[in-house]
C-alpha cells in the first residue's frame, strides 16, 4: 500500500494573466472579470497603504534570524522596516482584498488594514471574498450600494 504524502509548507496560488494583467490568483482573475461585466472600475494592485512606519529600534535585542537560523547574537539598534499592504482592488467607495487560502501573517496584517482603513477612510467598503461565488456577491452588493446611493 503506497503511503499518501502531502505538500509541506504554504500553498502557493497558480499567477495567472488576463488582458495583459498578471494576477496573483486565478480568484483574483475571476474577481476582475466579475468587475469588468458589471462596468465597475477599480485599480489592481494599484495602492500601498503604510500600516505602521518604519523606525529605529535603538534597545539592544538577542535573537537569531527571523527565519530562526543563524546565531543567537545582538540584532538590535537598527531601523526596522516598515509594514505595509497592498490590497487587489481599489475604487473610491470600496477595496478588495481576494484571499482563497490566508498564510500565517495575512490574519494580522488584515487586522491591521481594518484599523488603518477604519481610522482613515471611514466610508470604504472592504471586501475579502474567498469564492467565485462570493465574488459575485460583491459585484451584486457595489452594484447595489451604488444605485442607492445615485452614482
């Protein structure tokens, strides 16, 4: 009897290309067509948001590597990076975040988007479909929200 094994570490989305686009995902490919039948326009990949900024960790801090190789040394007094987001589309009443299978950090990283953009820009819709079914869902409720509100 073979043994089954299954793939190690994170799953990885298929890129794919449409209309001289290249998406990360094949559901943020259907994403984008849902939107371009509905004549809905939004930027792909088109807007970077800075969630924290960067600056200079000036503490003295032990610790290996982030990825844990490495030696155990001081990895303070230096400028840390700063953590960003860039969500797939975005149109001025709402932004679009396509996510079939999350990794590790996207939970907090999400979280973190939610504040900024609720801090920020109060009157935009976020969306998170996970679904091709639930694309079409956000397509019907933009289209919705809009005829409401006369745009």
């Amino acid at each position: 009897m073979r043994k089954i094994t299954r793939k190690k570490g994170p799953v990885t989305a298929k890129k794919v290309s449409f209309d001289g686009i290249s998406f990360a995902s094949g559901l943020e490919k259907k994403m984008y067509m849902a939107l371009k039948k509905a004549d809905i326009k939004a930027d792909y990949e088109g807007t970077t948001y800075e969630l924290l900024p960067s600056f200079k960790f000036d503490n003295v801090c032990f610790e290996r590597q982030s990825n844990g190789k490495g030696e155990f040394i001081n990895r303070g007094q230096k400028k840390i990076q700063n953590i960003s987001y860039t969500p797939d589309f975005v149109a001025e009443d709402f932004i679009i975040e396509c996510k079939g299978r999350a990794n590790e950090s996207f939970p907090m990283r999400w979280k973190m988007f939610k504040k900024y953009i609720s801090e920020n820009y109060p009157d935009i819709t976020l969306f998170k479909p996970q679904t091709e079914k639930e694309c079409q869902e956000v397509v019907e409720i933009i289209c919705k929200k809009r005829l409401n509100n006369g745009k």
